[in-house]
DNA sequence: GCAGTGACTAGTA
DNA sequence: ATACTAGCCACTG
C-alpha cells in the first residue's frame, strides 16, 4: 500500500466522515482541506475501486447538486443510484436540491 | 524542472 | 436560466 500525501488523506478523511444519507461539495471539502477544488476531483478520481474501501466517494458531489461525469460516465450511474439507496432526495433534473441532505448545508 | 491535465468554483456577459 | 473566463492546487510525463 503506498503511501499517499497528507492532503489526500485529509481528503478522504472528510469524505469518510459524511454521514449516510448527506452529500458534501468538492469545495467544502477543499476549504476543509486546505486546497483548490481540483486537487479534491483530483484525489477523488485516484480513488480506484478496491483500492480504498470505506470511502463514500459517492457522497461527493459538485455545488450545483449533481453528480459530475468522469470518464465514461459509467461510475457516474452508480454513484446516482448509491445515493439514491441512501436516502438523499432527488429532483426532477436529478440534482440534491434539497438542504437536509446536504452535510453541512448548500455554498 | 517545465508543461499539460483534471470528478471544480465563482464571477461576469 | 446558460456560456464563457479566470483562478485554483496537485499529480504525471
């Protein structure tokens, strides 16, 4: 297991404390961490399956409410509907429109 | 060491 | 409401 920088743990450190059921934006947790918003896509983009168990990256999204597409937008479909098991309510467009889910309330 | 890239955000038109 | 621009920091080649 190699290991990763300070500022990545911290990362997924504050990504492992959402709870069940919220959802936090990259820039919250790039003001929590201490750095831009892309080094947190960043980190969350190195989060490969297996490789770091028990973080709830899908509880990540961007300010707007949405899950961002990356790649070929396959894991962006399952984090939708991980959230969407989790209770977190959706609107229409399919974006957290709603405060309650939010951890620690909509930027 | 420099240049390119990336799951972003905020501001302006 | 959408579209574009600038700023942001870390990693890879």
């Amino acid at each position: 297991m190699k290991k990763l920088s300070p500022l990545y743990q911290r990362i997924y450190d504050i990504a492992g404390q959402v709870p069940y059921g919220k959802v936090i934006s990259y820039g919250q947790i790039a003001r929590m961490a201490g750095c831009g918003p892309r080094v947190v896509g960043y980190a969350m983009a190195a989060l490969k399956s297996g490789s770091h168990p028990g973080i709830p990256w899908q509880r990540v999204i961007n300010s707007q409410g949405k899950v961002s597409v990356h790649g070929d937008g396959v894991g962006n479909a399952m984090q939708f509907e991980l959230l969407k098991g989790e209770g977190v309510s959706f609107d229409v467009e399919g974006r957290v429109n709603d405060p309650a889910c939010w951890w620690m309330g909509k930027p």
